[in-house]
C-alpha cells in the first residue's frame, strides 16, 4: 500500500415513492418540496395564481399535478442514483 487512501463516496439514500406521493396527496404543492425543491416552488407558485381565480376544476388539476410530478420526480431521482 503506498499510504494513500482512496476517498468513497456515501451513496445518497433513495428517496419513498409512497411517502412522496403521501406528501402531495395531503399537501398538495407543500408536499411536492420532498420530491423536488424547483417542481415545488413551481406548483406552490402556480397553485397561488389558481387559487386566486376562485375557480374549483383548475385547483384540483394543480393538486392532481402535484401528486403526478412527485411520482416522477421519485422515480428520476431514485433511478439517476442508481446509476450511478
């Protein structure tokens, strides 16, 4: 052995697909910040315009939306970890 020692990387934790979807089916846009910070802030943002409208069809479909990314978002990440 020369003395040098080979530095390992900690493998990152996958993330829970059933609590992120957990976490968006009760919190909605809230909940989508576990699964990724930038589809949160989005939604959070476009959520605030939607229910500004006062209109019911289009604050579900941001809620539903929300459930949707955070699925994917959980499966983009767990698999890119994976990977590599």
């Amino acid at each position: 052995m020369s003395g040098e020692q080979q530095r390992v990387k900690p493998a990152l934790p996958f993330k829970n697909l059933a609590a992120a979807l957990l976490f968006s089916v009760f919190l909605g846009p809230v909940g989508l910040l576990y699964a990724s910070t930038v589809g949160g802030v989005v939604m959070i943002v476009l959520g605030f315009i939607v229910v500004s409208s006062g209109l019911p069809v289009p604050i579900i479909l941001v809620w539903l939306g929300s459930c949707v990314w955070s699925v994917v978002a959980v499966n983009r990440y767990n698999r890119s970890r994976s990977l590599s």
